[in-house]
C-alpha cells in the first residue's frame, strides 16, 4: 500500500496497516490496524500499533506539496 511506503520511508522503519477506507467527498479517511515498527536497537518490536485512525483531509492538498489535515484522531 502506499501509505506504509510513504510512513516507512519517512520514518526509516517497517509499517504495516490491515486496510484504509476513504470517503472522497467528505475527505474522511480510516486507517485500520496500523502498526509501525521500531527502529534497530529498541527491545520493543513496534513503536506504535494503532487499531484505528480518523483523518479529515482537504483531498485538493493531498496532491499538492503541503498537504493540509484537518482532523486526527
């Protein structure tokens, strides 16, 4: 998925993520089952695991250098 390559590139560790639903319109975003791994020469396997994510976006700025999110959560 493009997520984990993207959160992975930028943080330079593994990230998985079970699935994303997306609601275009309203630029609602759910992020399941995210999981993202600590870097070598931690003792923890993962930094974080998240069951679910709430993003509001303004989808016009996702396509653009400075992607502005409303809402986390």
């Amino acid at each position: 998925m493009g997520v984990e390559k993207i959160v992975g590139f930028v943080l330079e560790t593994n990230v998985s993520l079970k699935s994303v639903s997306l609601d275009p319109k309203d630029g609602n975003f759910e992020l399941n089952g995210l999981s993202i791994a600590n870097p070598k020469g931690f003792t923890s396997e993962n930094a974080m695991e998240l069951e679910k994510v709430r993003l509001e976006a303004d989808i016009k700025s996702l396509f653009s250098n400075e992607p502005f999110i409303k809402l986390v959560n």
